[in-house]
C-alpha cells in the first residue's frame, strides 16, 4: 500500500488544471508521483436529442485515452518474502512500527516495507468511512511510509562516511587507532556508545 498509495478526490485546486469534480487523483505513492504519466485523458460524446431527449444523431465523439503504463523495480516475490519476514519478526520481538529497504547493485528497489500497513482498498469511490477513521486514529500511524517518512539517527552508517574520507585524505591510515571509551562529547553533549564501556583500541576495520 505505502508503494503503489491510493487515490482520492480532487480539491479547488485539481479543477483548475483540467479535473473534473468526480475524477480520483494520486494522493500518496506511485499513484501521486506518477499521476501525469498515468492519467491518460478524457473521452466525450456530443448527441442531438429530441424534445423527449431521445437520442437521435452523434454530433461529435472522441475515444478516451489510457494512461501510459508503468513499470517498477519492485519485485514481487522479494516484497513479499521481506513482508513476511518482517511481519514474523514484529510478533517475535513484539514491535508493530518497521521499515525495511532491499536494494539491487544499481540502487533500484526490489521490496519496500513500512509497518503497520493498511488495506488501500479502502479509498475506492465511496470511502469506507469506518475503516478510514480506524486508520487516522491508529497512534502507531499506518499511513506513514517510515521508509522514505522515517526520521532515523545515522548509527553505524555513517562510520563509512568518515572512514571512506580520513582515508581518502590521508588523515588516517588502516593502522590508525583510537582509544574507545565509550562515547564522545561534541560541544558540551555527550553521544554514547552502545557498550559503555567502550571497546578499547580501535582501528577502522575494527570500527566498521
């Protein structure tokens, strides 16, 4: 749901840029990133009628158009193995709110996950109001795509940020050591690190 998103109603807005009142519009995921290159454009048909608005001639038609189709990274079986692995470890370790990402050589994305999901079903015409409230009330906010939403501290992450430069500018060499004792302070805040006790001499294989 959080990948393909779902669609809804046009707004003041909508109508001004060649919508109509009752078309549906891309309001999350690839259904909004993508809704001019999935749109497609309207057909119409202008009749004659008689004084008993029967039908009598076609003035003018015009067929409607499809969208153009489009086609992801995403492969289905991985997205639904990473699902399901991450579902199985939620119950496990009794967590409701994850995000996972696999990623091919490329950078393209195979599976994406944002847990909790929803059912998009729901945003069908007539808005299943029940349900949509259940969704807006939900504190673990399953509407939130933690994937790309996600506000995330760097962890670990970014040792390879650092070490890639130290390296690279000579600052350091793959002997170099550090002292871990723990944490660091930077301007007058203390970042710890998961072993309190640090872990001792350190060099950059040791530390990534």
């Amino acid at each position: 749901a959080h990948i393909i998103g779902y669609l809804g109603k046009v707004d003041k807005d909508d109508l001004g840029r060649g919508y109509n009142y009752y078309d549906r519009i891309g309001k999350t995921g690839v259904e909004y990133i993508y809704e001019d290159h999935l749109r497609g454009e309207d057909g119409f048909r202008q009749i004659e009628v008689d004084a008993f608005l029967k039908e009598k001639n076609i003035i003018s038609f015009k067929e409607p158009q499809d969208g153009a189709d489009l086609i992801l990274s995403i492969d289905s079986k991985a997205q639904a193995k990473l699902f399901n692995i991450m579902e199985a470890q939620g119950i496990r370790y009794n967590k409701s709110k994850m995000a996972g990402i696999v990623l091919d050589k490329e950078g393209g994305i195979l599976a994406l996950v944002s847990l909790p999901s929803f059912d998009n079903n729901i945003f069908t015409r007539s808005l299943y109001k029940e349900k949509y409230s259940k969704i807006l009330n939900d504190n673990n906010l399953p509407l939130l795509n933690r994937v790309v939403s996600g506000s995330y501290p760097l962890g670990s992450l970014f040792k390879t940020i650092v070490g890639a430069a130290a390296l690279e500018e000579n600052l350091i060499d793959d002997s170099f050591k550090i002292n871990s004792v723990g944490g660091i302070e930077v301007g007058g805040l203390f970042f710890p690190d998961w072993r309190s006790d640090g872990h001792g001499l350190t060099d950059i294989y040791w530390g990534l």
